[in-house]
C-alpha cells in the first residue's frame, strides 16, 4: 500500500520511533543461537560475527608466477579476538576444497572442513581470547583479474572471499601485512607501505607494512610489467604505475592527473577538517578495468583510458577525469575512513563521493560549468532507470552478500547525488557540512548506517527528515508533475503546480527547484517549494502572462517536467545552458512517455538546432538523442531515406562550429549516423588518409572507432581495414582488445554465432569491457535481424554472469544487449522470459525490466510512428 506522506510531521515523535526501531535491529544475532551454515554471507552470519570477533588481522603470503596458467601459491595466518567459544567460526572461502592443504588452529593441525563456501573451524579447538587459523591454500583465481603480464585484485563487494579465507563483510575491518613473491622484472602496489624487498632466483618478494585498518572489499594489490612514476609535493610522494605507452598521452596527461589527485586530496581535507587519514596515497592505471575506478586505500585503481588523453580531448573527457579522480579520492574519508556497515548502504559511499567530486571539480576546473555537468551526468542516467519497471529504491533490502553486486547501478550513483543535494538545500550548506564532519569524527575507522548519519542531520534542522527520506530514498520512481496557469487582463492570477508518482501513486516528492515565465525580451526566474501534493506559486501572481513556463531551469529537481508546445520556438535563444540542458532532458522523457511530443517532432527540433546550440556539454546532449531517436525510435524503413539529408546537415553543422570540441561531438554523431554509400566512402577516405575533418584532431581511437563503424556497416574490403588497422596500434593490450572483438564485426554470420556461443563460457568473459563492446557490434541495428536470436540465450546466461562476472557485469550485460532492439519480438522475448520464470531473482529480474524499458516503450512509438 502506498502511503502519502505529510510534510512537515511531528518530528520529535516520529524520529523516537523510528531511531528506536533501527536501534533494536542491529546486531541481534546471540551468542547462544545457532548459526546455519549457507553459501555467501548471511546477514544472520554477519550480525553473529560482529558480536564476536574484534582485533582481526591477515599475515598473507601469496606466490605470483610469471605464467598464468600456473597456480598463485599461498599461505596466511588469520589473527582474531574471540569474545565466547560458543559456537564454530565460519571463515569464507568461495573456493573448491581441494585447494586447502593444511589449516592449523592455534598451532595445532586439523582437518579442513570446508561446506558451503565456507572453512569451519570446530569449538574445540578455540579459545576464548587470541586465536590463530594459519593456512596453506592455492588461491583462488576468480578476482586476480590474471592477464599475460599482469594481474590486479578486485574484491568489492565480497570477492575477498574467492581470493583467500577471510571473515569478508564490511563490518568487520582489520589489518593486513602482505608479503608478495612476483617474476623479478614485474612492480606490484598495495596498501601499506613497502618495508622491503629481497630479489632471489629470478623472483622477488615484497613485505609490506602492516595495512592501516580496512575492510576486506578494499584490500588489493597489483603487480605486473607497469611502469612507474612519483611525485612529491606538499611533503606527500605520490607513486603511479601504469602501462601507458602513447608519448603523446603521457604528454598530456601525467600532470594533470597528479595534480588533480593534489586538488581533490585538499579540498577533502578542508573540507571535512581531517587530514588524509591513511599512510600512503598511490594508484595504479589498468588497461580495460571493469570500473572507472576503485577506491583501494594507498592502492586506487583507475581505467587506464580515462586518465590518459591526448590533445584532441574533450572539454566533457577532462571534466569527467576530474570528476573520476575527485570521486576516487572522496572514498578515502567516505567508505574508506567511516565504511557502510552492510551492503544495503553502498549508495552512501558512492553518493558522498559523486557529491563531493562534483563539488571538487567545480574548484580544480574553475572555468567548467558545474551546474550543467550536474545536470547532464545525473539525470539522464537515473531517469533511464527510475522509469522502468524495474526502478530499485536508493536504500535497498539485502539478505546475503552474494546478492551484493546487485546493489549497484545508476540509481545510486545518479539519483543519489540528486536527492543529496535537495538535501542540502533543505538543511543549508553549512549546517550540513556541519552534520557530515560530526559524522566522520564519530565514525571514523568504524563502520556507520544511513539511520545514523540521519540521526545526526535530524538534529541540525527543523524539517522532519524522516518522511523526507522515506520516499527519497527508501522508495522507486519519480513524480510527474503538471501545472495551471490562470490569468485576468494579461496578468496571472494563479500559477497551480501539482505532481504524484509516474506510476499514479498519491506520493509526493518535497523537493525545491526553478521556474522561468519566459517573455519575448526576459525571462522570470521564480524558487518553488514542492513541499506538497499540490502548490500555488504567490511570487507568479501580478506578473504579466508569459509565453511559457519552463521547468527546473537550474536542474536541481527532479520528475518528468512537463512542456509545451511553444518553448520549440524559444528554446535555443535562452542564454542560459543549464536551463537549455533541462529542457532537452524534460523534452526527451516527455517523448519517452508518449506526451507532449513524439520521437518525430524532438528529432526535427534537434536537427534545426545542431548549428544553434554551440555549449559543448549541451551538444553532446543532443546530438546522443538525436542519434537514439534515429537507431531506436524511428521505423527502420525510414532510416535509408532520412539518413542522407541528416548526414549533410551534420557534416554542414561540423563545418560551421567554431570550438573544436564541438566539431568533434558532430563528426562522432555523423559517424553514428552515415549509412548512405557516399557518406560511408568520406567515412573511409578519413580513415584510410588519416586525415580529419578541419579543425578536428582524431587520436588512434578514434581511427579504431572508423574502422569498426565501417565494418559493422559491411563496408567493402571491412576485413582488411581492420587487419590494417591493427598494424597501426603500438600498444599490446588495445591490440588484444580488438583482435577479441573481430569475430563479433565480421560479416559472415555463422563467425558471429560462434563469436556468441564462445561466451557461454566463463574464461571468454574475462575482460568485462572487451565482452561489453563486442556486443555493442554484435547487436547493433544494422545487425539486428540476425543477432535477435541471441537474446532469449542472453537471458539464459544471466544468472551465470551474476556468479562469475564483477558488479556492474549483468546490468551491462542486459544494457549491450538490448540496448538498440525496437521490434514486437524482441519485446515478446523479454516477456516470455520473465513469464517462464516466475520465481526469478527479483534484483536480476529489475535489472532486466531496467534494460528492455527502451524495447517496451520503442515498441509502442515505432509502431505510432508508422
């Protein structure tokens, strides 16, 4: 049943009750109950633990071969203080028994009772007190992340586990002292601090320091052949490993990536007023890592291609490598300093850091537009989730930490940032920077829930913050709102706002943002408080009737805005970019809807404005619509007559731009786009010359990006192009990734159904971002009509790549997949599926209705479209 909600309640009351209620929930799990033994971790297991077991510590000892194939072995001695020997202790290991060879118990050998993920060690040989679990074991491969010449750990959110024996949970943090025995000529990072190294036949080992304390997820290491770098500045040495070779993106980027880390790391200090609080601070860039980066402490790793760019970046690829940095650096002191005591809470870390790196970029990068960026980044992204069926709450409900992984996604690390910043607008900048550092202090090398982080705010402002957070953050979805306007003699006499749930709940969102009444000389910017179902806005009445209301001019709301017919008109003559950004994202969710305007009209409105709308982030705003409208909300049959005039507008709108950043978006889009043969051939003289457009700079990538866009569109000669094209890349590990991705762009479909039947098999899944651009190809448009029979097996294999993949793998997974289908079948598909299956994994089943929402909705417009 869906509650409404009143704002403000009886704070005092309502807040008793539910801090109470929170109180009694944690930790409940007695000394005396008996806990079961199940694969993952337990909530009931955790809880148990925390009550037990405090002073941990992990002496590891792990042997790294130079090949890959051979095993990593090692050794390790698990420290722990145990408060009553009342039952057996379940350390986790999602490994095979077979890869235990000895495990002594406080110095005494035992058998290696291992059950359900887990090495058990019997009452008997405990003591209450100090104990020690010393264990020779062959580690586990599953998150070593082995490639030829390298390897790296990735163990959030309970990866530890496939690793090495380890109590993996989050709550329960301890220190590690890591000896590392790698081939001579590779570098490893890690944690602590490096006490020393000893090379002996053709290997060398690493001890390093005792780790500061830390949660088993951001325990890590990397090691392989990686160059490395240092820089001290400010009494602080920075080291970087990295296997970059482009001279030129070494040029451009190794000062700025120092030196925003620099910016970021004072900026936390300032304003959180605690200084770094870990030994080290390095980082480590990895050729196609899973994520944009890892908040390792002393270790961060980033994805080596969004760090290293070269001259023709854009002004977007520099603010976002700012942004990514920022946010990496944030999770020292939020997730790394005070760390979320479940997984049901990995939206806080991750929404501090968005929110922080937002604002630390706005300092690093005076001259960015931080209100745009804020606007473009978060509400596309989590819109494209809170629409569907399948919308998960911020806060969600987790029982086992092997259901972790699903926790993530673009409602918290998109919607969050939102709501964080509503937030603050409510309590004030400085009462709720005030509530965070109170926070932090108290917390600080602990653990902490969103329930105690609100408890502490709660006391720094009259407004209830109990409703406020109950559909903020424990509930999906978004309002859609509308709106009367009533006027006398040309002047309004009573401007009527009104919003409930998209999916017509009687909820409301309190949330404040802006309003312009727009005239043909001014416009009038009005603050609206929507702190009920229903407002009236006093300030509109007098002022003379406008020719439209535009709405959250300044992006900080959030809901399908509705629009009007007469803001087409007006809309590319407004100055200001953050309201134009609004608008387009108001626009485009609206079509979505089937309101206001249809995929037709929003796609010849963009066209008229591709010489018009000149701000880079805004461009490529559009320009990403415009390209969706065209491969998935327009008919295919129309595409072949449309394209030839929207490719010469492009190419016209490229020639007449003036920043080069913008120049390059229109060339990317008209790339996109070109399907006629002429185009196609401009398409490949660049190519094959070498030769950008005027007043563009393409980057070897980009060159990659033509030769697969020509080959995907079966262009002659495509299989010479990209064997051309590989002799032209230096770099060994982008060679790799496009010699993977080859059998996935050929032309001969029988190539491509084995290309797909190869990754039924886990060691095909390896390098997560090689699978996911593969299958951007493998289903493109133009491929559709003979990649649609892979969907239903796509499906199949989802559950596989929830045990086998990292976080973001299965989302991914689904979004590559059915990212560009518009057809009935392709629905029907999704909906057969889910009907087979009634008893699915409810979070992979949202994640499924999250991906197909395109297909659902492209279904009803394409066929209005016809």
């Amino acid at each position: 049943m869906k509650n409404k909600y009143i704002w403000p309640l009886q704070k005092g009351l309502l807040f008793l009750s539910f801090a109470s209620a929170v109180s009694c929930m944690k930790h409940v799990s007695p000394a005396s109950s008996s806990v079961p033994v199940v694969s993952g971790v337990s909530k009931q297991l955790a809880d148990f633990r925390i009550s037990q077991l405090s002073k941990i510590n992990y002496d590891l000892h792990l042997t790294i071969p130079a090949r890959k194939d051979e095993p990593v072995l090692a050794s390790e001695t698990v420290s722990f203080h145990l408060k009553e020997k009342s039952q057996p202790v379940q350390l986790d290991f999602k490994e095979s028994a077979d890869k235990l060879k000895q495990v002594k118990v406080n110095g005494k050998v035992v058998p290696a009772e291992h059950t359900q993920e887990h090495l058990i060690i019997p009452v008997q040989h405990l003591k209450k007190g100090e104990n020690q679990v010393a264990i020779d074991f062959i580690a586990g491969n599953l998150s070593l992340n082995r490639q030829a010449d390298f390897l790296y750990t990735l163990l959030v959110p309970d990866r530890a586990r496939t690793v090495f024996p380890c109590f993996d949970q989050p709550s329960l943090k301890a220190t590690f002292k890591l000896t590392l025995s790698i081939p001579q000529e590779w570098k490893a990072l890690a944690n602590a601090p490096l006490q020393d190294s000893v090379m002996s036949a053709g290997q060398k080992t690493y001890h390093y320091q005792k780790s500061d304390l830390i949660p088993t997820y951001l325990f890590s290491f990397a090691a392989g052949k990686f160059d490395h770098l240092a820089q001290t500045a400010n009494g602080r040495t920075m080291h970087f490993l990295h296997r970059e070779t482009d001279k030129e993106k070494l040029a451009q980027s190794l000062s700025p990536i120092f030196q925003i880390h620099r910016d970021a790391l004072q900026f936390m200090e300032e304003y959180t007023g605690i200084p770094y609080p870990f030994q080290k601070f390095d980082f480590v860039s990895i050729p196609d890592f899973q994520y944009g980066g890892m908040e390792h402490v002393g270790a961060i790793q980033y994805k080596a291609s969004t760090l290293f760019l070269d001259e023709g970046a854009t002004q977007d690829q520099k603010i976002s490598r700012s942004s990514l940095i920022s946010h990496e650096t944030a999770h020292m002191w939020f997730g790394d300093l005070v760390t979320m005591e479940w997984f049901n809470d990995v939206w806080m870390k991750e929404v501090f850091a968005n929110f922080m790196a937002d604002k630390i970029t706005q300092v690093a990068m005076p001259t960015s537009n931080y209100d745009l960026k804020f606007v473009v980044d978060h509400l596309p992204a989590a819109y494209g989730v809170d629409r569907t069926a399948g919308a998960n709450p911020i806060r969600q409900r987790l029982d086992n930490l092997q259901d972790a992984g699903s926790m993530y996604g673009n409602i918290i690390y998109h919607k969050a940032p939102v709501m964080m910043r509503q937030l603050e607008r409510l309590m004030g900048e400085e009462a709720f920077r005030k509530g965070l550092q109170q926070y932090l202090k108290k917390y600080a090398y602990g653990n902490a829930t969103w329930p105690d982080l609100i408890q502490i705010l709660d006391d720094l402002t009259p407004a209830d913050l109990r409703a406020w957070n109950q559909v903020w953050v424990n509930e999906a979805g978004r309002p859609q709102f509308d709106y009367s306007l009533q006027t006398e003699e040309n002047k309004i006499s009573q401007l009527t706002i009104r919003q409930k749930g998209e999916d017509n709940s009687t909820r409301f969102w309190p949330q404040f943002f802006e309003i312009a009444l727009v005239y043909p000389d001014r416009i009038q910017e009005l603050t609206v408080n929507m702190n009920q179902a229903e407002v009236t806005v006093p300030e509109a009445v007098g002022k003379e009737k406008p020719l439209f209301v535009l709405f959250d001019v300044t992006g900080q709301g959030y809901g399908v805005f509705p629009v009007d017919a007469q803001m087409l008109s007006g809309l590319y003559g407004l100055q200001n970019p953050v309201a134009r950004a609004s608008a387009y994202i108001n626009l485009y969710e609206n079509m979505q809807n089937g309101r206001s305007i249809t995929p037709t009209q929003l796609l010849d409105f963009y066209r008229s404005g591709l010489s018009k709308e000149t701000e880079e982030l805004n461009v490529k705003l559009i320009t990403g619509q415009l390209s969706d409208i065209f491969w998935r909300f327009l008919p295919a049959a129309q595409r072949p007559t449309l394209a030839p005039q929207l490719e010469q507008e492009l190419w016209t709108a490229m020639e007449h731009a003036t920043a080069p950043n913008v120049k390059k978006l229109l060339f990317k889009t008209y790339q996109s786009i070109a399907l006629s043969s002429a185009e196609q051939n401009r398409l490949y003289q660049i190519w094959d010359k070498e030769q950008a457009p005027a007043g563009i700079k393409l980057s070897e990538d980009d060159y990659t990006s033509l030769a697969l866009a020509l080959a995907v569109r079966d262009y002659q000669n495509s299989p010479q192009i990209l064997t051309l094209q590989m002799g032209r890349i230096p770099n060994p590990d982008r060679k790799k990734r496009l010699q993977f991705m080859l059998p996935a762009l050929s032309g001969d479909v029988k190539e491509r159904d084995a290309f797909f039947a190869s990754l039924k098999k886990e060691e095909n899944r390896e390098v997560e971002s090689w699978v996911l651009s593969a299958l951007n190809y493998l289903h493109h448009p133009l491929r559709a009509a003979t990649s649609e029979k892979y969907l239903k097996e796509s499906l199949d294999l989802l559950e596989k790549i929830q045990l086998t993949g990292d976080i973001f793998f299965p989302a991914s997974w689904l979004s590559a997949t059915f990212g560009s289908y518009q057809s009935p079948s392709a629905a029907s598909t999704v909906r057969t599926f889910l009907q087979a299956h009634p008893d699915y994994n409810p979070k992979l089943k949202g994640k499924i209705l999250q991906a197909a929402d395109g297909v659902f909705r492209a279904e009803k417009l394409v066929q209005q479209g016809k």
